[in-house]
C-alpha cells in the first residue's frame, strides 16, 4: 500500500508540474496531436486514398504521441530525480514507472476527447471500440519497457538522450501512421514490419478506424512484443540500478 501511494504521489507531481503555470493545462495534450493531424491532412489526405483520413490518421496519432511523450520525458526521470533518490528511500523504478502513469492518464482522457470529437468525421461507435483498453494495456507495458532501457542507459551514457531525439523522427516516418502501408513498395515493406511500434498502431487502427475486432495473430504479436520488451528492460534496469546513485 506505501508503495501505491508513492507511486501515486510520483504521477500526481508530474502532471502538476507539467502543466504548471499553464493557460489551458491538459488541453496542451490535445492541441499537439492536433496541430500534427492538420499538416497530415494538407500533405498527405489528396494521396492516400484512404477512406475517411482524419479518423485513419488520428488513431495512428494518438498511439504514437503517447509513446514519444513517455520516452521523452521518461528518458532523464532518474537524472533529474537524483537529489529525491539520494534523499529517500524510495525504489528507483518509481520515477519511470510514475512517468508513464501519469501519460497513461493523459493518454485516456485524449483518447475520450478525440471519440467525442471524431463524431463529426464519421467514427461507428461500437463495443469494439472498449478494445482500446487492452490495447493501450498492451502498449504500456512495450513503451515501459523501451523507458527503463533508454532511462537506464541515459545514466552513464549521456549522449542516449540526443540520439533518441534524433531516432524518434525516423520512426515516426517508418511507421504507417500518416499514410497506408500500400505506399511502402514490396521490397521495402519488410523494414516497416520489423518496427514493433507498427504492430500496435496497427491493432489500435483496426479498433477505431475499422471498428472491427482485430485478428488472433495481431492481438498474440502485440503481447509477445510487449513481454519481450518489458523484460529486457527489467533485466537491464535491475542490472544496473545499484550504479545508479554513484553515476547520477
């Protein structure tokens, strides 16, 4: 229960600091996949030929700002958190873990915004559409254990943070979430296929654009991608969590 309310604590600070100071706080979270949503339509909406875009886009959206905003504010929690660290006893997992809680919070109240607002551009509200829940289950804990690796390695290797800020454009662009995978010729579509980030906006495309239940095989690649990652991470993180105080 100590540990609840500390991790709970952790989360509740985040989302206060983030949005502290802020004019329209939480709405932030809105306008950001907003305004990407808006260029995506002005670039890519007259080639694509796919069928009601904005909601295609938006779903594709929505996954990948939660993954992006989890790593990048992820990624240097335990730096910034030394002086609490060395302070307190409190378990060092903590602080990724509360980052990625309070962006699941946030991450659940875009996702109601963006249903009510996607009345207007033709969604099927259906059962199916509560799918979503697991779905986002399943991508937080692929996106944790991405976290705890890169928070891990930012440690003692500094440098981790700028390139992550370099890679995460190209990811972005190597997931179809702006265009169909029918664009990606044949001899490419292999490179796509091996971005496990493509998998999950896949499965949370089918659940909103599609409305339809998203296949066994999906639904068994997203787990084995999730337990994979999460893993690794926790093997990495517990590794070298007893250097962290003497590096931070």
């Amino acid at each position: 229960m100590q540990n609840i309310t500390r991790i709970y604590a952790l989360s509740k600070r985040n989302v206060i600091l983030r949005y502290k100071n802020s004019a329209v706080g939480f709405l932030w979270g809105f306008f950001k996949p907003l305004l990407y949503l808006l260029i995506l339509i002005v670039v890519f909406s007259q080639v694509s030929n796919i069928d009601n875009y904005v909601l295609y886009a938006t779903s594709g959206l929505i996954f990948w700002f939660f993954f992006a905003n989890v790593t990048n504010q992820s990624i240097a929690s335990i730096i910034s958190s030394a002086g609490i660290i060395k302070s307190l006893n409190v378990p060092i997992v903590f602080f990724p873990l509360s980052e990625i809680l309070s962006e699941l919070f946030n991450f659940m109240l875009t996702i109601v915004v963006f249903m009510v607002a996607m009345n207007w551009c033709g969604i099927v509200y259906s059962w199916k559409l509560f799918l979503i829940l697991p779905a986002a289950v399943l991508f937080s804990f692929f996106t944790l254990g991405i976290t705890l690796i890169l928070s891990s390695l930012n440690v003692f290797f500094r440098d981790v943070g700028i390139l992550w800020t370099t890679v995460q454009p190209a990811l972005f662009y190597l997931t179809p979430i702006a265009y169909p995978e029918a664009l990606i010729t044949k001899h490419y579509g292999f490179i796509v296929k091996f971005n496990p980030i493509y998998y999950y906006i896949k499965l949370g495309r089918i659940i909103i654009h599609d409305t339809t239940f998203p296949s066994a095989a999906l639904w068994l690649h997203c787990v084995i991608i999730a337990v994979i990652s999460f893993s690794l991470g926790f093997l990495i993180f517990n590794k070298l969590k007893n250097q962290f105080i003497s590096s931070i």
